[in-house]
C-alpha cells in the first residue's frame, strides 16, 4: 500500500493482519510536522480508506511526544497561514476524521498543535500518564486550528475549552482523563500493550457494523433524534443480510466466539 516517497517519510507504517500502524519518528523534533510530513501522512490515509485490508488504524509516536505540533523552524513572519492550513494542514485532519475504519489515538506524550488535532481526530484517544495536551497558541499571537474550535468542545465544556485557548496552560494526563479529553489513560509502560488489545479486538470484529455505527455517530450531530432512530432500523436491516450477521447469530446460538470475514 505504501508508496515509494513515504518510504523516506519521517514516520513508520506498518500494516500487518488488519491493523495500520502508523508511527511518528523525528523524536529529535519532538515528531513536528514539516508541511511536507502532512502530504505524506495525507496519501497514506487516502490508501488506507480505499483499502479492504486496514480494519483499523493505531496513531501513536516515537520518544517522548505523541506531536509537538508543525515544525515552525522554516516558518516566516507574515507567511500565508490560511493557505498552509488550507491545502496542508486541514486535509489530514479531515481524512483522519472521515477514515471510515476504527482509530485509535495512543498519545505518548506531547500533544500540541497538530498533534492535539490528530489525537482528537481519531476514534479513541488513550494517553500514557506523561502524555501532555495544550494550545499554545496565545504565545504565538495565533489562535487555536487544528480543528481544536470543532473537537475540543465536544470533549471540554466550551468554557474549558476557552480557558485552554486563553491560558496556553498545559494539561497533564491524569487531569486529561478527568476532563474527558482523553478516553483511557494508563502508565507509560503500558500504552502500546492496551493499545494494541483494543486494536486487535477491533481488527477481529464485524466490519461493516463498525463503520456503519461509525458513520451514524458522525451524522448524528445533525440528525437529530428521529433521524437517528430511522438510521438505525435501515442500518440494523441491512447488516441483518450479512455473513457477519449470520456468523454473529450462528456463534451467540452455539455458545462459541464468532469468526467474522476478514473482508467486508
């Protein structure tokens, strides 16, 4: 799936018995993102929506940050923001968000910026004890992009999510945990273990009512409560003609685990 220039890419891709891992790798650079890092991040994730083969996708980093955020070492004093955000920026958020597979964020420390987009544009986010979140946009004279005026709150309380664009204050994991900004929080040495369960229980699960139920929850936003109601009995019928559905059935029945396809 790979293609031959994100080999050389600053991060780690790995897909192997339904599960994409995608592993950011400049720990020198705290995992920032060059410009060019997010095209790259943005092809792999288009493959990977177009890909049967990826049942879900693991997001996490090298060292001691999950993502520091973009890498401003070249950035210029009056530099066309809008555009890098534009045609950069905003599209590997977006296809992270709309990747119809699971996700998984397993955020190992530093997450800022991109970074706190990335995490929060992911399904799950679990975060090591050290994990840090912030926005430190108020120090820059910047506001808050990364989609953080969309996910934070969703998670925060828009006051909460105020007081950390006008503070810059740094959020530590177990506080992370307490707000909700972060779905699971466990000790350093154990992130990439529960992560990795999680994602092979999902890896092992029916597909196709994964990402319908996926879908619903992002719809449900608009839909309202008699929208998502008649969602669900189409979805519900639909899934009900499936092999996963009649393997589901068939084990519940037997008293077995099931064994759904591994091609939806």
């Amino acid at each position: 799936m790979l293609q031959p220039d994100l080999e050389r890419a600053p991060f780690e891709a790995e897909q192997a018995e339904g599960l994409l891992r995608i592993r950011l790798a400049r720990p020198e650079k705290m995992n920032a993102l060059a410009d060019g890092d997010c095209r790259a991040l943005v092809r792999l994730l288009e493959d990977a929506a177009g890909d049967p083969a990826v049942r879900c996708v693991l997001i996490t980093g090298s060292g001691r940050a999950f993502c520091a955020g973009r890498d401003i070492s070249s950035a210029t004093a009056g530099e066309d923001a809008s555009t890098i955000l534009t045609e950069v920026v905003n599209p590997l958020l977006q296809i992270l968000h709309d990747l119809p597979q699971p996700t998984i964020a397993a955020v190992n420390g530093a997450a800022m910026g991109i970074g706190l987009g990335l995490a929060l544009a992911c399904d799950i986010v679990f975060a090591a004890e050290s994990a840090r979140f912030s926005s430190p946009f108020a120090r820059l004279g910047a506001a808050l992009d990364s989609g953080g005026h969309y996910f934070l709150p969703r998670r925060l309380t828009p006051g909460r999510t105020l007081e950390m664009i006008y503070t810059g204050d740094v959020i530590e994991g177990p506080e992370a945990l307490r707000l909700g900004l972060v779905d699971r929080l466990t000790p350093d040495r154990l992130l990439e273990p529960a992560t990795e369960a999680l994602a092979r229980r999902i890896v092992e699960g029916p597909q196709a009512a994964f990402r319908a139920q996926k879908a619903l929850i992002r719809a449900s936003e608009t839909l309202g409560l008699a929208g998502v109601l008649a969602e669900e009995a189409r979805i519900q019928g639909e899934l009900a003609r499936t092999s996963d559905y009649a393997e589901g059935v068939a084990a519940f029945q037997a008293r077995r685990a099931p064994q759904f396809h591994r091609a939806t």
